[in-house]
C-alpha cells in the first residue's frame, strides 16, 4: 500500500480529536455533516472509524502510525477491502478540506494560500454574518470541538445561539446539547428541551432523538412514555440508528407502544445493521432467549461477537457465558475466562460474579478462592444480589 498524504494524516487528526476531546461521536458526525452535505455519504463510511480511533489510542499509539492500523481493522472487522478503508479515509480528509474551504470563502480568503491551521491560529473575527446561519453555526461548531480554533464552549454557544435565533434546526439542536450537558452555560434541562422541541417541530432528526429521552427520562419535561415513542419514531424513520435502538426497546419493553417483540427485532436489526452496538447485544439477546426470533444459540454468540469486539461490557460477559456452557460454541472454559475478565475489569457486576464463580470452581483458571472472594466482593458492591448470596456462602 502507498503511503498516506499529508491531508489524510491530518483527517485522521482531526477525527482523534473529535472523539478524544470528549465529543460523542453520532453528535461529531452529524456536525460535519451539517458542514459538509455534499459529503454525506463518504462521512457515513468513514463513521465505521470512530469505532476504532479509541481502541488505537488506547494502545498509545500516535497518529502517524495509527493510520495503516486503523485501515486494517475497518477492513477486518466490516469485511470491507483494504482500498475501500482507504477510500473512506480519502474521503473523510476531501470532507474536512471542503468545510475549511467553505468557511475560509465565507470569510472572503483563498483558501489555497492560507496557511495550515494550528494550534495558535487567530480566532475568527468576532463579527457574526448577519445573514448566514449556517456559517454562525459552522463556527459553533469549530469552538466546540476545537477545530482550526481554541477549543472555547462559551465561544461555541454564542455562535450557536446566533444561528439558533434564525431557527437553524441544526444550531437549536446544538445549543440545547450545551444546556442539557452544561458547556459554556449553567446547566438547564427545561432550556434544552425548549431548543430541542424548536429543531424537532423541523424535521431534524437528532432533536427529535433527544425529544425521546427529554420525555423517556424526565429531562426537563414531564415524564410520557407516549410523548417519547413517538419521537423516537420520527427520528427512526430517518434512519437515526440511536433511535432505532431506542424504539427497539420501546416494543421489548411495552413502553409506551405496544409490547411487541418482533418489531423490537427489527428495529434492533436495523440499528444493529448501523453499527449500533447496544443493539448488536441486545439482538443476541433476543436469539439467546428466543424473543421475536426462532431460539438460536449459533446467531447470539454471532450478535454478541460483533459488540463484545467493539468493547460492550454485557455483550463480553454474555460471550464468556456462551463459552463456559457450550452454547452455540464448544464448550471453552479459558475462553470464557478471556472475556468474562474483559467485561469484569469494565466494571461490569453479572460478569465479575460469574469470573468469581469460574475462580472459585477451578473452571479455565487455578482455583482460587481469594480471588473468587474479591470478585464476588466486587461484584456485590455493584448491586448484583446473586455475588452476595455466593459471597455469604464463603463466609
């Protein structure tokens, strides 16, 4: 493979950035997209990255050298060609090259003799166009994600607030983000939800998401399991994979929509389908159980497999079990092991139980019952009654 350019190296960058600087990533994406629409479909591919960009980083490894790793894992884990991951990263730096040239135009420069920003480029002037909201918002953007300026949250909601009083839906939905998690404001749950239901009554689908939880959860609006399942609904139908996942558990749940365990596997599936990784859990879950699907062990440990990779903490501790009781997989006792520990060291109680009782039963480890001991100590203290039961039992 030929060596990267520059300008990939810098996408890949400014992607670690997104994620590292505390961003949630579908918030991130759907920024840029926003920025960039002509790019839409190259940003949805290169959204596969921001699964692995944290596991890279992890493993200390630095931008430079991340990038071959980062191709190789999308091309092993989407069963996508190494050119195709290529492609997708091609894309994602032609993507960030247009949106600076996009604001660099607005602001009357050439683009092609401006210098490469840095850490220490001026901030952009401070007066707003008066008749551009999408170049206010663009802005917002940029200060709240540290993009080409200081990264500055009051900065971020005064751009937004600017786009926001035009009724830019992507702004309004924004500024209520910043309410909702208090970033250069007081933290307002009844301010957020107030800007999210403005976006929402548009159109825009990541508020009408958030409209789900204002209503699911009690964020700043009285609580109505009704009110939220018909958001989620509106956002689903856009194909907003959180809210797919959301309606999911509406219909497993009976939550304010008719219990109905066939739709909620089809909402799963089509989430699961985006790289939702609750919902890939979740869907094992459904064939471990044989909820709205025929029982079938072989296609839970499959679901399973594909969150457990990807770091789920319930979906590593259900594998482990898949393995330790030969279901759908020959039984695997260290294998088990393997992943009951990577979902115990996630502070995840069932799978700490279960590693204790693996411990304690000399199952795929030297049986030890300190160790067992510690696990159901830790396991209990996460609220799991089954670890306090077997903790008493020790005693």
């Amino acid at each position: 493979m030929s060596n990267f350019t520059q300008a990939q190296i810098e996408a890949i960058a400014a992607l670690e950035r997104l994620v590292s600087g505390g961003s949630e990533p579908e918030y991130a994406v759907r920024g840029l997209m926003d920025l960039c629409p002509q790019h839409k479909a190259e940003i949805r591919i290169l959204k596969d990255a921001l699964d692995y960009v944290p596991r890279l980083r992890a493993d200390r490894q630095t931008t430079p050298t991340t990038i071959a790793s980062l191709t190789t894992l999308m091309g092993k884990d989407t069963g996508r060609s190494l050119d195709q991951c290529r492609w997708a990263i091609e894309s994602w730096a032609v993507a960030l090259g247009r949106m600076r040239a996009d604001s660099m135009a607005a602001a009357n420069e050439d683009p092609l003799a401006s210098p490469t920003p840095t850490a220490t480029t001026p901030a952009a002037p401070t007066s707003p166009p008066d008749d551009d909201p999408r170049t206010q918002y663009t802005m917002g953007y940029k200060y709240a994600h540290g993009l080409e300026v200081p990264q500055n949250d009051a900065e971020a909601v005064r751009w937004f607030r600017l786009a926001a009083d035009r009724g830019y839906a992507p702004a309004q939905t924004s500024l209520g983000l910043m309410y909702q998690k208090g970033r250069g404001v007081t933290k307002d749950e009844g301010e957020a939800a107030r800007w999210y239901r403005l976006a929402a009554d548009q159109g825009n689908a990541a508020a009408q998401y958030n409209m789900g939880l204002v209503c699911l959860n009690r964020q700043g609006a009285p609580h109505n399991d009704i009110e939220a399942a018909r958001w989620f609904n509106k956002a689903a139908h856009q194909a907003d994979k959180e809210a797919q996942f959301s309606m999911g558990w509406m219909h497993m749940q009976g939550r304010g929509i008719a219990q109905d365990d066939k739709l909620a596997v089809e909402w799963y599936r089509k989430a699961a389908g985006a790289g939702h990784v609750d919902a890939e859990w979740y869907l094992g879950w459904m064939y471990e159980a044989g909820r709205g699907v025929p029982q079938d062990d072989a296609q839970a440990v499959a679901w399973y497999r594909k969150a457990a990779d990807q770091g789920s903490a319930p979906a590593q501790c259900n594998l482990g079990m898949m393995y330790a009781n030969g279901r759908g997989v020959p039984r695997d006792d260290r294998e088990a092991v393997i992943w009951l520990r990577k979902a115990a060291d996630q502070g995840n109680a069932p799978a700490q139980c279960n590693l204790g009782i693996m411990f304690a039963n000399g199952r795929g480890v030297v049986r030890d019952i300190s160790i067992a001991r510690a696990y159901y100590e830790k396991s209990a203290a996460g609220g799991y009654a089954r670890a306090a039961e077997l903790l008493q039992k020790l005693r």
